[in-house]
C-alpha cells in the first residue's frame, strides 16, 4: 500500500516529545503526520520510572521545567486522562554530609527560580520519614515535585493528538528524509510518503541517524534505566525519592507497587528492546529492602528497562538545525526527559508557527558539541537558521 | 470452614502449627495450603478489592495463595512445606 | 569432551529426567534445576512423605510410567547435579539465575535444555476467583500429593483428557463429585474413534474413565456452556447453560480448565524466536522434531515446548538430549532416534484427534460479560480491556498489558493471556496470531527483595 501525505509537519517519533508537539500543533491549526516505527510512547517515554521531578535539574533547565510544572496537573483537560499524576513532593537525600554540602549548594544556585526547595536536616528526616531507614544525613525536598505513570500518559498524548487530527502512523519507521526546496521528502514504512514544510527529530534515541543524516553528529549514545516494581503494598512512601549522588529513586503507586530503579539494563536480542541485568536488578532490591523497612519482606513481581538516549553533557538537544531550514531536532534527554516533555512539545510547536519560542532554550542547541570543540563559547555564534518564510 | 477434605494421608504424623493465633495440627508432608485450608476456606484477600481468595492452581503459577508468618514473612502456601511450629496468618487486609 | 560441557536441565518431569537420564548415559554430569521438592514434575509429581497408598492408587494407570520415571532419576540422583527447590528466575547469555532458600546464585551452562512444562489453560467466568474454585491441575495436584478432595461436592468442568481423569481419579479416591460439565458436545467425542487404531490405549483408557463416572451415577453433560459460581465467599453452585437452557447444581468445590498451555518463559528470556502454533492456540519455542530451538546449544521438550502430553515428553526429553550430544559430535544411537521420532510424530498426528475430541470452546470470547474478571492478579475486567481495544484502538497484547494492567501482576500473565489474546482477536476482529504475545519480563516469578546474592549474576 502506497500513499503521499501532504503535511505542515512531519514528525519523527511518537514518544512523549512528539506526541505532545503533535498536539500542540494541531491546536495551532498544523497539519501532522507523526510517524513512529513501533508503538507510540512504548519506548523510554512509556517505560521510564515516572518521576515527574524538577529538583536537580541544571538551572538551564528550569525554564522549560517549570513551564512543564504548570502543565502537569492539568493533563485531564488536555489529554483526557490525569495519567495517575500526583503532586507528592520529590525528596532527594543525602547519606554523607559531602551530599548534603552538595544539596545545599544547589538549593543555592536555584533559589531564584521558583521551585521552593526545603533542606531538612537529619533529626527532621527521622521525625518526617519515619519509613526511610539508616543514616540519612539530611535532604531537599521539592515539594511540588511529584510522579506519574509513563504508560498512560506517553500513549494517551499520542492518542489525544490522533483525536485532534494528527495522522498518526505506527509500525511506519522513516527509512529516508531529505530536504527538498519546498521542504522535505520522508520516506516511511509501508510504502508511505511524506512532504512536508518542517521536519522534528524526535526519534529519542534513534534520533542520532537523522541528526547526522543533515550533516550534524551528535555524542548521543543509548542508556538502559532499569527498574523493579514490588506486588502492590499498603501505602507507605508518600513522597517521590531520590538520591545525591544517585543509586537510587524509588516512588509508591496508589495501588501500591513500590517502582525502584538505580542501576542500568543492557540490549536485548533485538536492539529495540532492553532488560535489566539479574545483578543490576538484585542490587536495586537489596538496597531498596535497606532503605525501606516497609520492603523488608515485599517480592519482586516484575523488572524492566527501557531505551533512552543520552548526551555528552546530559542536557538534551533542543532547537533549530544550524545546518537545514526547518528542521527542528528535540532529543536526547538524558534519562531526566519525562517532566520536561510537555513543555518541549509547545515549545516545538512554537519555534514552527513563531520561529522562536517564549521559553528559553538556547543552552541546548545543537551546535554546542562543534562550538565546544572549536574552544567557542555558547551564544558567541551566528543565529542559526530558523525558518524559511512560508510559501 | 474446610475448605479441603482430607481423603488419605490420616496414618501420618500430626504436625502442629498456629493459624491466626490458635492452636491447629495439619499432616506431615501436607503443603502449607492443605494445612489451612483443611481448617479454614481463605488464605488471602485480592490487593484490590479485597475479595476472598484461596489459590487456585496449586502448582506455583498463580501466585493466589501468598500467606503470612507471625513475623511477616510471606509465603507461597502452595509450594511451602508445613513445619512444626510454624505461626501461619492469612493476609486479612489487602495488600498487608 | 565431558569435562567442559556443563548442560543445565530446568524442570524435573517427564521430559527433563529423560534428558538428563540420556546425558548421564553419555558420561554427562548435567544440573538439573526443578522448583519442586522432588522429581516427577507435575504429572507424575510425589508425594512429600510417604504414605499407605500404593502408585497405583495415585497414578491410575499411568502407575508403572510414573514409577518407572522415579526410578530412572534415583538411579542418576549422584551422577547430575540435582537443585530441588529451585527457581530459574532468569536466563542470559551462557547463565542461568537461580534462587533458593532466599539466595540467588548463577549458573554457568554450555547448554540448556528447557523443560518447564505447562499449567492449565484457564478461560475466566463469573466467580471463578471465588475459593473452591480450583484449576483442573490444582485439584489433582490436592488429591496426589496432598490426599485431600478440594471439596464435598466437586464439578468439574472444561475441555481436554484431563477433565475426565481428574474425575475419575477423585471418584476413585471416595470424593464425591457431583457431574462432569464438559464444554464441548457429546459428537465431538466421536473423534477418538479415528485415533483408536493409532492409540488404542489412550482412547480405550479414557473412554473407560467415561464410562466408569457414569456408571457409578457421576452425571456427565456435554455442550455446557459455563455461566457463573455461586456464593460470596465460597463455591456454593454453579450454573451453566445447555443451548438456551439454564442449569444450577449446589456443590463447594469446582474444578476446571480448558486443556493445557506452555510455559514458556525462560524460552523467551533465552531469545528463542517463537512461532504460532494453531492447534494451542498460542505462540510456542519455534524448534525442530529433536527439540533444537533458534538459538544454538538451547533445545526444549515437553510441553512447554508446545502441549503433547507426558508420553511425548518423555520421548521428546530423549531426542533433545540427544541432539545436545549430536551437536556436541557425540557418536548417538541412529536406530534409536528414528523410533523417537516416529513415535513423536504418532502422537502429535493423535494430538489433532484429541483436539477436535476436547475442542477449545469457541465463541467463549464473543459472550462473556464485560463483568467478569479478567487478570485476576491485578483485579481487571473484561470490559475494562474491551473498552480499551476500542476507546484506545488496542490491537496488541503487550499494549493491552501497558494501557490496562492485564497480565503485569503476580503471575504474569500465566492465568489471563490466554484469555486476554482470545478477548482481543474477538474483539477487533484479528486472528489470534496477530494480536501477538506477552513478553516476558524477569524474575518469571516473584524473588524478595531481601535475596542474597552469592557472586554474579546472569
């Protein structure tokens, strides 16, 4: 079966990213196709850990995140379901005071920027989280932070975009993009065509094929987060936690199963796919029955992992091509890119009708990587090429 | 109520456990299962809507008969081996 | 050679004895991993300690197999390295995972030889969590091993040879079983007729187990068509249909299931590629008449390689081992693996006898109610999984598992995806191959967090 799609946007992957600038596109009146080689948000979108967290995120981020912060709690309205997101709060400890020292530095740099942390010295933390066990040297909470079910959400953006009348395609993955001087020409599976005037890389991170195929490499390699979940148990942890340092991030579902990632997973036999390792997994657990008295007995019914795409500096790709007109790249999002999705898809949608976006996002461009190579520092560089006026 | 009706095995030595705080006495060689539900009709209350469960398939798969020790221990009934002892509870609030 | 060959064998019934009793005969020291405390797998599973009832008393006329086979594995217990008690709970490249009493070690294997079996193939209805309800499986596994009736009054009801043997073997036990409700009508039987010169012993054996309920007043009903249990908190009857007509019969117990179906997990973690099997009505191992799978040094037998029955899994646990020796240039016994094959291949052409004799209930998708329990696990609805196919446009049985929770509990999926792949081809109108099947996802079954690890893992 063959068909030509004529389209104001093409996008290039269905994962959170690009389902929600779907959306936002097809409320400015763009036309879309999204195509997306397997399920929509079936990948690091859909099988992520869920935290829904702006706390520790580099301040160049915090823009985008609290953009993000305002959206999350209206998920209903927007996409029909409130994707089991609940405001508890993210704490984040520190076992040595080294971390604490780190926390308090951070609570520092950020105190500007809205997110009302709270530091909480370690006989607070007894007194507050009776369920958190050992020496915790004390920790920052964030208490508009929170956790959602990467599952829901990630499908139900895609569906809410299909439902605003984006063409979405699964099982289609783009073979060929070229640029065409009235914009561009996708090749897909199953015979499918696409042109269309804007093209957004959001292929997570499968993304690096089509950033090098417009002559932009990227230090983007994939990670495999890895996670445990436990048969559902009565309801103990009432907030998300976090680690300095790392090792650990566990949150409670209101049904109960305790999720607890910490360590990575490793390819499957179709490189698609991940799984966690059998010691990656046995570590998490046995550093969650540490921590958590209450999992002192609980199973685990279930480990996963999931693909994601991870650059150099860990803060993802952002922005207009330097190289092609029209071409707008959203990926690489470190592991950290579930919170901030939303907000990236308005974001994109913005920098298609605007050529710019009311939201800052200049320390991710994709240049950085070269720039930094030639000893050039950020910002010191031509504006790139943003648009091209509309035919 | 039973739940299980013992049919053989009566000759074999009576081994004696607790069930939510009371004296009881299974078989030896009886599963933890066979032991309960000899005396009683539920091991468990379902996660969700906490309706009465007591296994299903016996053989390991199902995972409907997690039970509890008195020191909070979980077990699977049907693949336990009743023990002289042992200090059973059968999980009368969901997800406990 | 022997030295650096380290096969591990998972399960210990029919199909793993056999194999590892034709590994040892080569000189081989195989592990062999089972969950149970002793040997003989579920089918011919022993009791825990002895007691006064003879083989014949627990296996019918399966006796002198049974003890045959458990003779066989105490005769190599000190030439393999036997794990009683033992999970794999994951599988990796060359490695095994395996937890015990609260410890997990890896294990090491040049080759792996699956035969993990299979449980009853489980279709849901109104009240079927409800306690008295058992699995066909279950109920056997009580009156063998443990010597117990799961009730007073028992129905059995389902689909496949084991309806009538569970049956039989609890009306010889003194249970009272109150009737035998077989889902498939009284014409269906008709095929076995076609299977009595290839398999007279089978077809005789359970036509005797038919006749001898009857006689002994056991009503049996053929076309039922299962409608829901009664009582709150325990079976206190059941009412079925007969064409349009409603039945009740009062009981306390029900025994039921709809043939078998393969447990395939470890086959999957080993990244065995699978293929559909329409007489299982489930994707299996894809693996030849010798039991090789995709994937070089990892073969599997039994039913968990596709459902053929104990008789098959013996003579498939031989030919896989076999073929480890073959493939490891081993000089093997040509003679015998043609009579291993032919007979294989007897008894799957029977095994399409058998299926059209004890038919899956077709239409069953179609007519459960929206209300009815679906995962039992995670406590889903029919109706929730159908409003999902259909609001949500799911047409894939992981997405179904992602967007509705069916399938992600306890059991992962053991009771419900048969039933959940059924619901959503009915549903959207798909062959069954095509709403493809779950993935497995390690621990294959749950491990406490507490679990001490002894060195690597896989």
């Amino acid at each position: 079966m063959s068909r030509t799609l004529l389209k104001d946007v093409a996008i290039i992957g269905g994962g959170l990213v690009g389902s929600s600038a779907a959306l936002a596109l097809r409320r400015m009146g763009f036309s879309v196709a999204l195509l997306e080689k397997g399920f929509c948000g079936a990948q690091a979108s859909g099988v992520n850990y869920g935290g829904v967290r702006r706390q520790g995120r580099p301040p160049e981020q915090i823009a985008l995140s609290q953009r993000a912060h305002a959206i999350w709690p209206r998920l209903k309205e927007i996409i029909g379901i409130d994707g089991e997101f609940v405001s508890s709060g993210h704490l984040k400890l520190a076992r040595t005071e080294a971390e604490m020292a780190s926390l308090e530095s951070y609570a520092a740099r950020v105190a500007e920027l809205g997110l009302d942390l709270e530091l909480i010295g370690r006989s607070r933390i007894r007194e507050r989280f009776a369920w958190i066990a050992g020496d915790v040297a004390g920790a920052s909470l964030c208490p508009g932070d929170g956790h959602a079910n990467p599952r829901l959400v990630s499908a139900a953006f895609a569906l809410a975009a299909r439902r605003a009348g984006a063409e979405v395609l699964e099982h289609t993955p783009v073979s060929h993009v070229e640029k065409v001087p009235e914009g561009f020409h996708l090749s897909a599976g199953s015979g499918t065509e696409v042109r269309a005037r804007f093209v957004i890389n959001s292929a997570g991170a499968w993304a690096g094929t089509f950033a090098e195929a417009f002559g932009e490499p990227v230090p983007l390699r994939r990670i495999y987060p890895s996670m445990i979940v436990t048969e559902p148990l009565s309801v103990f942890m009432n907030v998300n936690i976090g680690a300095e340092g790392g090792g650990i991030y566990a949150r409670q579902v209101e049904r109960g199963n305790c999720i607890v990632g910490g360590m990575r997973g490793k390819p499957a036999a179709d490189l698609d796919f991940s799984r966690p390792t059998g010691s990656g997994a046995v570590t998490i657990m046995n550093r969650a029955a540490a921590l958590f008295p209450a999992l002192r007995n609980a199973y685990a019914i279930r480990f996963w992992s999931g693909t994601e795409g991870e650059m150099a500096d860990r803060n993802p790709v952002i922005g207009f091509s330097r190289t092609t007109p029209n071409l707008i790249h959203a990926f690489g999002f470190s592991g950290a890119g579930f919170q901030i999705a939303p907000a990236v898809g308005e974001v994109l949608a913005e920098l298609v009708r605007d050529g710019e976006s009311r939201t800052p996002i200049e320390a991710f461009a994709i240049d950085r990587f070269a720039r930094m190579d030639q000893g050039s520092p950020v910002g010191s560089v031509p504006e790139p090429l943003k648009r091209e006026t509309s035919k | 109520m039973a739940l299980l009706k013992r049919l053989a095995r009566h000759e074999l030595l009576p081994v004696p456990f607790i069930l939510n705080g009371e004296a009881r006495s299974g078989r030896a060689g009886d599963t933890v299962l066979t032991a309960i539900l000899t005396h009683t009709d539920e091991l468990r209350l379902s996660d969700f809507s906490g309706t009465p469960r007591a296994g299903f398939c016996q053989m390991g798969a199902c995972q409907d008969c997690w039970v509890l020790t008195s020191d909070g221990q979980r077990i699977r009934a049907c693949s336990t081996v009743l023990e002289p002892g042992m200090n059973l509870r059968t999980i009368a609030e969901p997800r406990s | 050679m022997s030295d650096a060959l380290r096969p591990l064998i998972v399960g210990a019934g029919p199909a793993g004895i056999r194999a590892a009793q034709t590994l040892v005969d080569a000189g081989l020291r195989p592990i062999v991993v089972d969950e149970a405390a002793s040997g003989g797998g579920q089918i011919y599973r022993q009791r825990l300690v002895p007691d006064n009832r003879t083989p014949r008393d627990l296996y019918g006329s399966e006796a002198g197999k049974a003890t045959a086979l458990h003779g066989t594995f105490a005769r190599i217990r000190d030439r393999i390295e036997y794990l009683p008690h033992s999970l794999v709970w994951n599988v990796g490249d060359k490695a095994a995972d395996v937890a015990a009493g609260g410890r997990t070690r890896r294990l090491d294997f040049s080759h792996l030889i699956l035969a993990t079996g299979a449980t009853d193939r489980i279709l849901p209805f109104r009240g079927w969590t409800t306690p008295g309800v058992f699995t066909l499986g279950g109920a056997q596994i009580a009156l063998k091993s443990q010597g117990c009736a799961i009730g007073e009054q028992v129905v059995f009801l389902g689909s496949g040879p084991l309806l009538y043997l569970v049956a039989w073997q609890y009306v010889k036990a003194g249970a009272r079983v109150a009737a035998v409700l077989d889902t498939a009508p009284f014409s269906a039987k008709l095929h076995l007729l076609r299977g009595l010169p290839s398999q007279p012993g089978v077809v005789l054996r359970g036509l005797r187990y038919a006749a001898e309920l009857m006689a002994r007043g056991v009503p049996v009903r053929f076309g039922v068509e299962p409608d829901r249990i009664e009582g709150e908190t325990r079976v206190e009857g059941i009412v079925w249909r007969e064409r349009s007509e409603k039945h009740r019969l009062a009981c306390d117990a029900v025994g039921y299931g709809f043939a078998l179906r393969s447990e395939t997990q470890l086959a999957d973690l080993a990244g065995c590629r699978f293929v559909f099997d329409g007489r299982d009505r489930a994707w299996r191992p894809e693996r030849d008449i010798a039991g090789r799978t995709s994937v070089s040094g990892v073969y599997i037998a039994g039913d968990g390689a596709g459902i053929a029955g104990a008789d098959a899994a013996e003579l498939a646990g031989e030919r896989a081992g076999l073929a480890l020796l073959e493939d490891t240039g081993v000089t093997v016994d040509r003679a015998r693996i043609v009579v291993l094959e032919r007979r294989l291949a007897a008894i799957n052409r029977f095994r399409d006898i058998l299926e059209a004799a004890f038919p899956f209930p077709g239409g069953w998708a179609d007519r459960v109610d929206d209300d009815v329990l679906l995962c039992r696990c995670e406590e889903i609805s029919i109706g929730q999984a159908r409003a999902a196919m259909r609001e949500q446009g799911v047409h894939e049985l992981n997405r179904l598992k992602a967007l509705t929770r069916v399938g992600m509990g306890r059991c992962q999926g053991r009771m419900c995806a048969c039933a959940a792949a059924e619901i959503l081809a009915a549903a959207r109108g798909q062959p069954l191959e095509a709403v493809g099947r779950m993935r497995t996802q390690p621990p294959i079954k749950p491990l406490p967090l507490e679990i001490a690890a002894d060195g690597e893992t896989a």
